[in-house]
C-alpha cells in the first residue's frame, strides 16, 4: 500500500510540475523511495537517500533466515498483521525514545 501510494503521488506530481524531480529520504522512505525506482518506471532527476532501510541485522541466525521467515508469514496469511502490539519500547506511542525529538 504505501509503495503504490508513492507511487501515485510521484506520478501525479512529476505529471503537474515541471523538472527537476528530486526525492530526498531517510530510513523505510529511503527504502520506498529505492523499491519505487527498481519497480516503476519512474524518472526521478535528483535522489538522495539517508540511511536507507535495506536490511535487518539478525545477530546470529544465517543470513537468509530472516527473509525465509517473512515469506512463510506472508505465506500463511500474516502479511497485514502488525509485528508487535501496543507501545514498543514503552515510549508512550512516539516512533522514538530519543528524548531530543519529543
């Protein structure tokens, strides 16, 4: 879902807007911005990524089993459902602990 909806508004805007098109990102939206490249025929002009999300560290399993695991989830129906539920972290709902950027 969030790849085709980048994917409509970067269509929409490089359809309404004259170039350059530049896409800067960090983290899972340097990751989007990448998949959106390698997976739509999108003329961007400019990119800059930050940090883009394109693995996870998996500490001592092999390097595939974390990829194996994804895919068998999805396979068996848990592809939507959430990782973990209520407040990762015990950070009162934020997307971080870091006390700077409350």
């Amino acid at each position: 879902v969030l790849l085709a909806d980048l994917h409509a508004v970067v269509a929409d805007w490089i359809a309404s807007t004259p170039a350059p098109h530049a896409i800067v990102a960090h983290s899972m939206g340097a990751h989007l911005a990448l998949r959106l490249l390698a997976d739509h025929a999108v003329a961007i002009d400019r990119l800059v990524l930050a940090s883009p999300m394109v693995g996870i560290a998996v500490g001592p399993m092999p390097p595939g089993f974390a990829r194996l695991a994804a895919k068998a989830a999805v396979g068996a129906g848990l592809g939507e459902r959430p990782i973990w539920r209520g407040d990762i972290g015990n950070v009162g709902g934020r997307m971080t602990s870091c006390p700077d950027r409350q």
